[in-house]
C-alpha cells in the first residue's frame, strides 16, 4: 500500500479535517502550503464548524435569527473574525480599565459609557458574549487576570440590567395613572 501525501487528499476531505481544527492553529496550517491556504480562505463549511465549536452560545436557537442578520452578506470566516476581534477589543479595554479605576469600587459611568461604544461597534449580543468568555473562560495573564474577571462581571451585570430593567421601566413609565 502506498502513502498518499496529505496536500494531494480531495478538497473535501481537507475540508472534514480542517474542520476540525481550532482557530488558533489557523495560521499555522494556512502557512504550510499555498493549497491550504486557499482552502483555509475559501471554505465557508470550515469557518462554520470553527465557529459553531468555539462560540456556541452564538448559536443556541434564541441567538439565530441575530447571528443569520450577521450573516448576511459576510461569511463564517468573516463573521468567526469579527467575533475574536470583539473578544480582543474588550480584553484590551478590561486591562485598560483595571489599571485605571481598581481602587474604585464599582463601575464609573465613564467606563460603562466607553463600553457601550465597544459594544455598538461590535454588537451587543457578540459583547456579551466575549463578557462570558472572560468570566468563564479566562485567559490567564500575569497582570491583570482577577481584576479583568472583575470588571468583565460587573460590565455583565450592567448589560443585563440594561436589557432587562430599562425595557420594564419604559413599560411603566408609559401605564395610563
């Protein structure tokens, strides 16, 4: 039996493989060989495997029809960027707000105003859940680690109460006297 060298497998089969990769090992394959490379850019069956693993609370059935809006008019690999992009926009602005404000207890409205521009820009569904990631899942760090878990928790609270109580309030507000 001969050995068939894996850059010579069917597109396909590269497919099913690659699909199975995590997002960080990417680049590295990517780099390996121009026909990966082209596969890794072109294959939206890929990026859809990729994304569904690492962010699936994305795509639980009350997230679909705000991810399949996302969708439209982008791809998976656009859409798995966007989403590590808003992941890392909101790391740089916990470290940035643990280092300003940690001898302050709470949240100042500067922060919260800051976060809700974060936010706008990447969504708000995609920032809460990069805030879970970092409750959940932190990256650990040698600066920073606890107090980014901090204010990830309080952003969190924050957002919720802003989702929940703010609509409630307007509904009361607007009840004949």
């Amino acid at each position: 039996m001969e050995c068939m060298p894996v850059r010579q497998l069917p597109t396909e089969i590269l497919e099913d493989i690659f699909s199975l990769l995590d997002v960080e090992d990417v680049p590295d394959i990517a780099s390996s060989c121009r026909r990966f490379r082209d596969i890794l850019a072109t294959s939206n069956k890929i990026w859809r495997a990729m994304f569904e693993r690492r962010f699936p609370r994305l795509i639980q059935p009350s997230c679909c029809p705000v991810v399949k809006a996302l969708l439209c008019g982008i791809n998976w690999r656009t859409l798995t960027q966007c989403r590590l992009g808003a992941g890392q926009h909101l790391r740089v602005f916990l470290d940035r707000v643990a280092g300003q404000f940690h001898p302050v207890p709470g949240l100042p409205d500067q922060a919260m105003e800051e976060f809700r521009g974060i936010a706008a820009a990447h969504g708000s569904l995609v920032m809460r859940d990069a805030l879970l990631d970092e409750i959940f899942h932190p990256r650990p760090t040698r600066r920073n680690g606890l107090s980014r878990g901090y204010y990830a928790t309080m952003l969190y609270r924050e957002v919720q109460r802003d989702s929940v109580l703010v609509p409630l309030m307007r509904r009361f507000m607007e009840l004949p006297p």
